[in-house]
C-alpha cells in the first residue's frame, strides 16, 4: 500500500449521477487527493451499489482504510420511510439505499440530495465561502437547489428544503400559463422554464426550431435575435424565480451550478431585473458563478463529515 498523501481523517465524497459515479478523496484542508469515475450501470440498483463500493475499495488503495464516506444522491432519502424519494434515477426510487450501502461498506454512511451537497461545497470553500446563508442553485438538466446555514445543509422536516424546481413559475406573462407539462405531475413549474431541456424547449415553442441550448447561446453572440430574444425571457423569468426566492428565505449569496451556470450574462442582466420582484428598497444579494464546477458534487458529499 502506498503512503498516505496527508496527516489527518480521509473523507470520501462520492457524486452518484445518472451518468457517470464519481469517487474523491478530500484531505484535511479540501484538497483533492485522488479521483476516480465509472459509467453509472443502466437501471441496475444491486450493480449501481457495488460499483460504488469498488470506486472506494480504488480510493483507499491510496489514502487507507476506513474513510469516512459521504454521497450525493439525485433525490432525497425520505425522513418517513428511509427509501430514495424524488430521484431522476429510477431504479434508486423506492429503495433503502442507506441500509444498503451501509452494510455492503460497514460503516456509516452520510447522504445528501445532490443540489445540497453543490451548495454545500460551494459555503464550505468556495464561492460561498464566509457568507452565514448560502442557497445553491442547479440550472442543468433539472432544476435544483440547496440551502445551508453556518456551513450545514438544511435540509428540512421533509428533506426538501430548498427544492424550488418544482414552484411555479411567478408572475407569469401571458404565454406562461398554465405553462409546460412537468415530470412531476404540475405544469409550470419553475423547472420546465429553467433547465436546459426547458431553455431548448422554449426557444422551440417561439421558433419552431430545435436547437441545444448552447447553441442558442453561441447564435445569440452572433447576433441572432431570436436567439438573443429566448436568452433575454430566461434571464427574465430566472430573475422572477430567485426574486420569489429571495423573498422567502433572504439569503446572503446565490451562488449558481449546472451547465447553465456558465451562461456570464446571468451575473450581470439577473440582479439588474430582480429588483422590480423582490420585496425590498434595494436588494444587496449577490449572485455569483460556482469556485468548484463540476467537483463540487463530489467535494459537498465528503464535506457532509466534520473533520
Ligand atoms: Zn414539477
């Protein structure tokens, strides 16, 4: 076995996406010390579980046994039953995935949605990092959020907290309502506008044509207008959706994540429109892009222990 790369307990994050599981190491002080990723096995429960199992046997290979281990789900752990809710990844759904991990591992076990753990990461060193309340936002496939308080999740009485996806959209114009059909049974939600698949969507409704997002965003640099039209009704009804946020719980920073994070005119054209929603003279929340990207599930998850 090769010597251990710090002094201090070893946590292990690990990312459980709907593509790919992702696997690190965190030292003492958050920095990385090895990672490793496999394709998430397709709709197998009982396979999703061992690879888990052999990406930590791989890592501690490195750092030595008997890390702690943390994991990011899609979905949450239900308080009342202990089984996956709410989770994209349907074969997780209904499962008791913590009595299971915990005893193919031995050892506790540490779970948190994915967006919380995204947040998580981002109020422990990053973006978020010495504001007291952070609320993390995905903007990628879905639409997720979380919420932490002095450096913890809140995660809620029904393990909900911060899930504003699936709100309607507020102060719809014409044209929004009743809005698009949801996965979840509603239409309009905040998340059928919002995420990637809802920006592409949208800009289909208007134009007829179907083009991925980051295409509309490269024709609206090249002076498309309608392109530039679509990103122009997303910043709008983002604006409307924090601002509504905003209202309830307030925050010191938002700090954005997913793919649509990348989109730069967020930072600038949201906080200029949200004002005309937020209950306030003036609103000094600030908006800011992720420090981790896309380690920042991984990261949040080994973060859910305490050093
Ligand atoms: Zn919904």
């Amino acid at each position: 076995m090769s010597e251990p790369t710090t002094v201090g307990p070893i946590r292990i994050g690990i990312d459980l996406g709907g593509s790919k599981i992702e696997a690190a190491a965190l030292s003492r002080d958050g920095v990385i010390l090895v990672r490793h990723r496999v394709p998430t096995p397709r709709d197998d429960y009982w396979r999703t579980l061992t690879a888990i199992a052999g990406l930590i046997e791989q890592v501690e290979t490195r750092t030595g046994p008997a890390a702690s281990v943390g994991v990011g789900i899609p979905g949450t752990l239900s308080p009342a039953t202990g089984l996956v809710k709410n989770a994209n990844s349907v074969c997780l759904i209904g499962r008791p995935l913590a009595d299971d991990l915990q005893r193919l591992l031995d050892r506790p076990v540490r779970f948190e949605n994915d967006a919380n753990c995204f947040a998580l990461s981002e109020a422990r060193d990053g973006a978020g990092q010495g504001y007291r309340l952070v609320f993390g936002v995905i903007l990628g496939t879905g639409t997720g959020g979380g919420i932490v308080v002095d450096g913890h999740v809140w995660g809620g009485r029904n393990a909900i907290g911060g899930e504003w996806g699936h709100n309607p959209l507020p102060w719809p114009c014409p044209g929004e309502h009743p809005g698009p059909r949801c996965y979840c049974g509603k239409t309009g939600c905040i998340e059928t506008f919002l995420s990637g698949p809802g920006l592409a969507e949208d800009h289909k409704r208007v134009t007829g044509q179907r083009v991925a997002p980051a295409r509309i965003v490269a024709s609206a640099a090249a002076g498309d207008a309608a392109a530039e039209a679509t990103l122009a009704r997303y910043d709008d009804r983002l604006a409307r959706a924090l601002a509504s946020l905003i209202n309830v719980l307030d925050p010191d920073v938002i700090v954005l994540g997913g793919g649509l994070s990348n989109l730069d005119r967020l930072y600038e054209a949201v906080p200029r429109l949200w004002g005309a929603y937020v209950f306030s003279d003036q609103v000094v929340t600030t908006l800011v892009p992720p420090a981790h990207g896309d380690s920042s599930g991984v990261r949040g998850a080994a973060w859910l222990w305490e050093a």
